[in-house]
C-alpha cells in the first residue's frame, strides 16, 4: 500500500492559491468536501485549525501536516496542495507542501502508518523537490505512489474504511 491509495488527483493541487496559513488549509478542507470526503468543510477547517494550534503542524523539512477526526469521515484520505513560493505559516516556519488528512474516529492505526509514510516524503529532499515542481495532479499521484506504509498492526485488507 501507498501513500497514493488515500488521495486522488480530484484532491491534488499542484498551486495552491491561498497566501496564507488559514487561505490554503481553507482551499484543500474545500476540495475534500467537493469530492465528497468530508461533509461540512468549516467545521472540518475549524477542527484542523485547532489542532493546528495546540502544535504546530510544520515540519523541518518545509511541510505541514495537518489532521482532523470528527464525525462524517467514512474513510482515512488526504489532500494536499503545493505553494512554489513559501506560505509562512503561523510558527514562522516556511511551508511549500501541505497535506490536510481527514482521519475517520476509529482509523487509528493506519492514520498512524500513514502519517509516517508522509513524515518520511517530507525528508526525502529528491522526492520533495520533484513534488513541488509537479504541474498536474497525476504527477503529484505518481510520486506519492513510490512511497510505501509500513504494514500498520492487524489485518486491514478488506477493512471497512480504506479507500
């Protein structure tokens, strides 16, 4: 399993068109509801800038990873978007990749796996500098294809809730 089975190119955006911080988690909370992931996209915003708030989402590597759970999420998915030029985001780190996970209430294992997965493309320079230039979504899903999860504990092929 990748980290592509959680996303589609419908969930992908090459430029993000927000300038801040609170305009791109806004835009990809948007395209997961328009794809029908989430139900209500300010309260899942909401959610996400809350988290956002008690610790910080950035990463070293120039990537945010966010993550919400709240009711109306059947399955554990993703969105994520790239900013050519930085988003400083409320830390004061410089972001150019956000990826806003939708986390199902009981999708904790491969929430887990799949947050690794995400935490390990942020420290793959390579890989992240061929995302950031990546002009449309399904070169965007190629590469997340080429990272793998580790196996998360229990059997989750056939499980309710994987994409």
């Amino acid at each position: 399993m990748t980290l592509g089975h959680f996303t589609a190119p419908s969930l992908l955006i090459p430029q993000l068109s927000g300038v801040d911080q609170a305009g791109v988690i806004n835009e990809l909370s948007q395209r997961l509801q328009q794809a029908g992931r989430i139900e209500d996209s300010l309260a899942f915003f909401q959610a996400v800038l809350q988290c956002d708030y008690l610790s910080s989402s950035a990463t070293e590597d120039g990537m945010a990873l966010l993550h919400a759970r709240i009711r109306g999420i059947e399955r554990l998915c993703f969105a994520m978007g790239m900013c050519l030029s930085k988003v400083r985001w409320r830390d004061g780190s410089q972001v150019h990749a956000v990826v806003l996970i939708a986390v199902p209430p009981a999708e904790t294992q491969l929430y887990l796996a799949m947050f690794a997965a995400l935490g390990r493309l942020s420290r793959n320079a390579k890989l992240m500098s061929q995302l950031i230039v990546c002009t449309r979504p399904q070169d965007i899903l190629r590469l997340l294809n080429e990272v793998k999860l580790a196996a998360p504990a229990g059997n989750v092929h056939g499980r309710k809730g994987l994409p």
